[in-house]
C-alpha cells in the first residue's frame, strides 16, 4: 500500500548498515507518531522485527483515513473487527459523524458496543444531534438504536413518573377511558365539584352500585337535574283480567285499567315500593297473599299499596269514586 514514509516499522538488525538503520528507525517513529494512519490497516509486511515480518502487535494504534477512527490492536478482546486485522474499537471513546447520513455511509466500519454521536453544524443536519448505539455487527442501520428514545420493552413503570408530572394537557381527551382507571383510585377528593358535569356522565354508567348511600345528598342534586326520565317509573295498562307486573327496578309502579275483570298484584320487590292503580271500568283487584288491608270488591275504583319486605306482603287501601 502507498502510504507516507512507506508507514512501517523496522527494527534494524546488527548486518544493517548505519545509513540504512537511521532511515528505518525514522520512518518507525514516523509511523508510531502518526499511528500508522491510513486508508488501510498496517499488514505483516509493514510490522518487521530482527528481519522478520511479526505482523500487527496488541497495542499498536491504528488512525484510519477512511473512517476517521482510531482502533487498537487486541487479539483477545476484538470483536469484528471490520477495518481488518486485530483492530477493534473496544475500550476507545465514541465516533463523531457529520449527521445521520455520513453514520449509514460508514456503518459498514462500526462493531458491536460502539456509540457514536451525530453532531453537526449544517443546517439541514444540525437538528439531529443524536447518540446512537451499535448493538450487533450485522453492518447495518437496523442495529443502530438511539439512546435518546424511551425504551418499548415495558421496562418504564409508575415509580419512575413524577407525582405532578402528568398533566391535562398532555392527554387526549380519548385516550382517559374506563379501562384505564382503577375503580379504588377515584375517590371524592380526586374530583372537583364543578368538573363533574351531565355532558361527562355516559347514562349507563351511573349504576345503584356505583353510588354510596351516604354520597349522594340533596345539595349534590341541582333542583332541574332530576327529572320523571331519571326516577324509574313503572307505567302498566291492563284490560279485562290480567297480572299486574311489579318491576323489580321500580320504585312506583301506576296501573291504569279497563273493562271488567280482576287485576292480580304479586308480592313487591323491596322495601317501601308503591303502587297505585285506576280503573275506569269494573275490577276487582287480588292482592298477594298475606296483604293487609279492606278490600271493596268490584266497586273499587282506586287503590294504592305500600310493600313491607319484613312482612313479606303489601298494605293496602281502595276506594270508590262518585
């Protein structure tokens, strides 16, 4: 290979004349002052020692022209070794590419473990100034990670997110759903009253089971807020004979009837539920068993009845009308 002053290292023998022993000395200091820098690696024939060619030594120093990096020669710890030889990066700081463009030209000359950094004072490149990793020899891109890039194996968690750090703005308004939220997490104090809007309250969210007894107070309740479509109400019209259905979500039930016939009334479902009936025609009505109360035949014309579940029965009145 062409390089400066031959770029070798001689030890003169005892047959060397002196003019000839004061050029190779030289011309090996020459090289060991320029760390054999050159396009390629030093060969055997470079390296010659009492006449015989000894090849690349652990610890020489390799300054490569074609890619601006200084390598050392390790033959126990060298990995791939792509400039050639012995010659590894192993144990010598990070490269220095002009952008991201110059690190996929070179990559072919980069090994496992190095990190190179992408500095760069043009104006096109300057905005990726990045640190990457080498994590294979494979020689190319696929193996270059950047480390400024969080990593996407699960491995952030909770504890690593400040308190405050998460805020409003940097949330989607989509991305907050149920599934996300831990039912114990939300608790009264994590809520602001005025946050808690109809607009926000999807209609079968809002579940008997999801309220406490004691949360909901009358100055929670705005006076236009609740509305007959909020309080479930049962609503029946029946003719002639027939069963009256007692729901067991509603709280009242109101039966209209007509014609003639006898209206029967199962046992209720809870405690304190009511019902009230009307009949514009003949009807006599058959409480479920056990109920109290005095009954007026078919000249009952309206009645209402209170269920008691300790008793297992309803209270009942009827009455006629002029």
């Amino acid at each position: 290979m062409a390089l400066v002053d031959s770029n070798t290292y001689i030890e003169p023998t005892a047959g060397t004349s002196l003019n000839a022993s004061r050029s190779q000395f030289n011309n090996s200091l020459r090289s060991l002052l320029t760390n054999f820098k050159s396009a390629a690696t030093p060969s055997a024939t470079n390296i010659t020692a009492s006449g015989v060619n000894i090849g690349n030594q652990d610890g020489m120093l390799f300054r490569s022209a074609a890619t601006n990096a200084l390598y050392i020669s390790d033959s126990v710890h060298v990995k791939s070794a792509p400039v050639g030889g012995n010659f590894t990066r192993v144990g010598i700081g990070n490269r220095v590419e002009n952008g991201i463009g110059a690190l996929a030209a070179n990559i072919a000359s980069y090994e496992i473990g190095e990190l190179v950094a992408t500095p760069s004072a043009s104006g096109a490149l300057s905005a990726n100034a990045r640190l990457y990793l080498i994590t294979d020899n494979s020689a190319a891109m696929s193996g270059v990670k950047d480390m400024g890039i969080p990593p996407t194996n699960g491995s952030i968690v909770n504890t690593m997110i400040g308190i405050g750090a998460i805020t409003a703005d940097r949330m989607g308004t989509s991305s907050v759903t149920t599934v996300k939220i831990n039912d114990s997490a939300v608790t009264t104090a994590k809520i602001n009253d005025s946050a808690v809007t109809t607009d926000k309250i999807n209609d079968s969210a809002v579940t008997t089971d999801k309220l406490n007894d004691s949360a909901v107070t009358t100055d929670k309740l705005g006076a236009s807020a609740v509305t007959q479509s909020k309080i479930l109400q049962n609503v029946q019209t029946h003719t002639n004979s027939s069963t009256v259905t007692v729901n067991a979500l509603a709280l009242m039930s109101y039966v209209k009837h007509s014609g003639t016939g006898t209206l029967t009334v199962g046992a209720g479902q809870f405690d304190g539920q009511t019902i009230n009936i009307r009949s514009n025609g003949t009807m006599t009505i058959s409480w479920s068993a056990g109920s109290q109360g005095i009954s007026l035949g078919s000249d009952a014309k309206l009645a209402s009845g209170i269920y008691d579940s300790d008793e297992g029965y309803w209270f009942f009145s009827e009455t006629v009308t002029t």
